[in-house]
C-alpha cells in the first residue's frame, strides 16, 4: 500500500535537504519563487512548508523580508540537545527490553567503525555512523510517537560544516564520545535500563559537546 505524502511536505523535506547539503547557509533567504519554479508547484504549498519550517526552528521570517535560514549557535545547540538527551534517554530505556545478542554485536561494529572513521580524520563519515548507532536503537524502542520526535530534534544536527573544525581537537572530542558509545553498548548487555538512562541524558548529551553542532 502506497503512503501518501502531501505536497507541502514534499517542499518541506526539499527546503530542508538544501539546508543540510549547504546550498542555503545559515543567514541567507530562501527564495519562494526559486522552490515554486524547482518543484514546479504554486507559492501555497511553499509557503506552507516555509511556515512550519519556522514553527520547527529552521528559518525565522522577518516582516516584510522573507523566510531566512537560522543560525544555530552555542544557545540554540544547547536547547536542542537538552531536548535530545530526554528523548534519547527514554527511547534507550524502552529498547532495552527488546535488543538481542545479535544488535549488541551491531551496534559494537558501529562502535569500531566510528574509531576507525575518527583515527582517519574522515569527520562526516563519523558523524553518519554516530547518528545510525543512535537510530539503530531508538528505531526499536516501541513508542512511535518518541521516534518521530527524536528523528525531528535530529534534523538540527545535520547541519554542520565538519570541514570547518580543527581536526586535531575534533578528533580528540570525539574519541571521548566514542568510549561513551561504548558504555552504552555495555549498559545494553547489562540490560540496565535506569542506568542506561541515567547516563545518557547526564553524561552523553553534556555540554562539551556544544562546539561540533553550533554554526
């Protein structure tokens, strides 16, 4: 059976994938009648799709200006991931019960795979892996509803320049995260779900991480 998307949505997701790949940057306008003429559709749509982008936190509309791209520095950055670390905790704590010896090895190789990534300095690749190894278990935690509003705080994060970071310093930070992913993999096995939890929204989504997503 075939889902049926509406058509601001189609432009919803379309004005977001020009943000993450960077073709409208963080201060610039997004230009309604370039949409209208790319998707070959009328200005409601767009405009539709402009306004719940900015319900969302994507663009501010500025009276008689038009919709522009929002920055998101170190304010915004800690909001959201505040957010995220309620989010993330619950859905790990209603996963727990459901993982198997299978996913734990899944997730593991994960794990290796984002040493690797980060020993190689290839920044976005670790950033994919990252973001799969949170899905792999939220997507399992049972409650529809908390995987929609996961996957919507996760769209800020998709934003980042990764080539403008000092790579030694990155580096440095995210072999740190990396052995917090680790202990998530061994919460997991213990099938700790208040500790699992606990760590996650206090210790993995702590303010140091603050400088790899503002922008």
């Amino acid at each position: 059976m075939t889902t049926y998307q509406p058509l601001n949505e189609h432009v919803y997701d379309y004005i977001i994938a020009l943000i993450n790949d960077g073709n409208v940057k963080p201060g610039e306008r997004v230009s309604e009648q370039s949409i209208c003429e790319a998707m070959n559709v009328s200005r409601t749509p767009v405009r539709e799709a402009l306004i719940k982008l900015c319900d969302d936190g994507y663009l501010d509309n500025q009276l008689r200006r038009g919709f522009y791209v929002r920055g998101f520095d170190a304010e915004v950055a800690l909001g959201v991931m505040q957010v995220m670390a309620a989010l993330d905790a619950q859905a790990a704590s209603l996963a727990c019960e459901h993982l198997t010896q299978e996913d734990y090895q899944q997730m593991q190789f994960m794990v290796d795979s984002m040493n690797l990534a980060i020993e190689g300095g290839l920044l976005a690749q670790y950033y994919e892996l990252q973001h799969n190894f949170h899905g792999y278990y939220i997507d399992r935690c049972g409650n529809e509803r908390l995987i929609s509003l996961v996957h919507q705080q996760q769209r800020y994060f998709v934003r980042r320049d990764f080539l403008a970071l000092d790579i030694d310093k990155a580096r440095a930070t995210l072999l740190h995260a990396n052995k917090e992913h680790e202990e998530i993999v061994r919460l997991f096995r213990a099938k700790d779900s208040v500790g699992l939890a606990t760590f996650i929204c206090t210790k993995h989504w702590s303010n140091d991480y603050i400088e790899l997503f503002k922008h």
